[in-house]
C-alpha cells in the first residue's frame, strides 16, 4: 500500500492526466506517474526529477539505455523496464498506424521523420532501408544493426529485396549515434556502391540519408536538412 504521505499526490496526478491528458503535467510529473506503476512503496518525484536533471527531456529519458537509467537512484530493472516498454509501444503504435494508409515518402522531410522515428535515438548504428513503388509510396522497410564497412555484402542484399518486392527505387538510411552527422568516406562509398548495383537492374537510388536527433544529411544531394 503507498504511504500515505505521497499516496494523495499520487491519486490527484492521476486524476489530472485522466481528466486533461499530458497537458495537465509538467514534462516531469508525466515520468513520476509513470514511474508509480513500477515503484510502488517510495516517493517516485525526487527519482523523475533526478532523471530530468541527467537527461533533460522526456525524448532523451526514453532513449536512454538500461544501464544508464539504473545509475538514478531509485530505478530498478522494473522501472527501467518499464520505460524501454514504453518507448518500444510508441514506436510499434506509430509504427501500425503507418502501414494501415498508404505511407508517401516523397518529400526529404517525410523521409527524415519516418527515418528520425525508427533510427534516432538508436545507441549503435544501424542502417533503414525503404523500399518504394513508382508512385514513392512504402512497400516495405528493414533495418541492419552494424557499421556500413560491409558495402558490397548491402549492396547485394538490398538488390535480392528490392527485385523481390519489385520497387522502383530505395531510400537508405542510417544513425551516427555520434551526433555527428557529416558523412563518412564509409557512408560516401556505401551510398555509390548502392546506386550503381541497383542502376544494374534499373532501380533507383533515391537518396542515403545521415540520421542523429537534431539533424539529418543527404549524401546524394550534398546537404543537410
């Protein structure tokens, strides 16, 4: 049962997110209502506030990985756990409602913000890649947990999938969790490995993308967005 000294609190930010939603709290009252339903018998705002004071925002608390949300104290493999559940269901929700309508990736910005979405806050880098039909409509994406150092090993794979599916052109991808988002003599040769196995079988190289949180790079074009 919650202590009576912080069960009251509690109940009243429960009853202020149910009645108004998100925008009744402050960024770190939403992390203490969601740290109750993990941590039942302790004063869970001292432990959001201290989150807030390593991280910063709601986005960077989510992204951070296990063993750095359990270096606040109070967090326990239940609470962090239940963050990382939370991040993972945004992401599946959001995820889901994209492939129920047609998802049309013709501009740069609709393709960094899908991008932005699955990469961004990703701890190692990993290359997306977006298969499209002739009309730059999704047909299908998959992601590669690595360095993009196995150029010609992609390149080969990302032809079998696009035949596959029969796209008209692909759109890669990838994060420097670095945050650095100049592109690398890696990403340059990937990006020309690519365009030319796939101009090989007439598809097209839309773009490679460099992905971090707060900027995004596109090889072909030469620019940032």
């Amino acid at each position: 049962m919650d202590n009576p000294l912080y069960a009251g609190h509690r109940g009243r930010l429960r009853e202020r997110f149910l009645a108004h939603g998100l925008a009744a709290l402050q960024d770190y009252e939403a992390i203490e209502l969601l740290l109750t339903y993990a941590i039942a018998r302790r004063d869970v705002k001292p432990i959001a506030k201290a989150m807030f004071a390593k991280f910063g925002t709601i986005e960077r608390i989510l992204d951070a990985t296990p063993e750095e949300l359990l270096g606040i104290d109070g967090m326990g493999p239940a609470s962090a756990g239940l963050l990382k559940l939370i991040k993972e269901l945004c992401a599946k929700y959001l995820e889901q409602k994209l492939v129920n309508r047609d998802l049309i990736l013709d501009t740069p910005r609709r393709v960094i913000d899908f991008c932005r979405m699955k990469l961004a806050g990703g701890k190692k880098e990993t290359l997306l890649l977006l298969y499209l039909n002739a009309h730059h409509i999704l047909i299908d994406y998959e992601s590669v947990s690595g360095t993009v150092d196995r150029a010609a090993i992609y390149a080969r794979e990302i032809v079998e999938k696009a035949l596959l599916l029969h796209a008209s052109g692909v759109i890669a991808a990838h994060n420097h969790p670095s945050g650095v988002c100049d592109p690398s003599n890696e990403d340059i040769d990937l990006t020309r490995t690519v365009m030319n196995a796939l101009g090989t079988v007439g598809i097209t190289l839309f773009d490679h993308f460099v992905i971090t949180r707060n900027a995004a790079y596109s090889i072909l074009r030469a620019k940032p967005f």
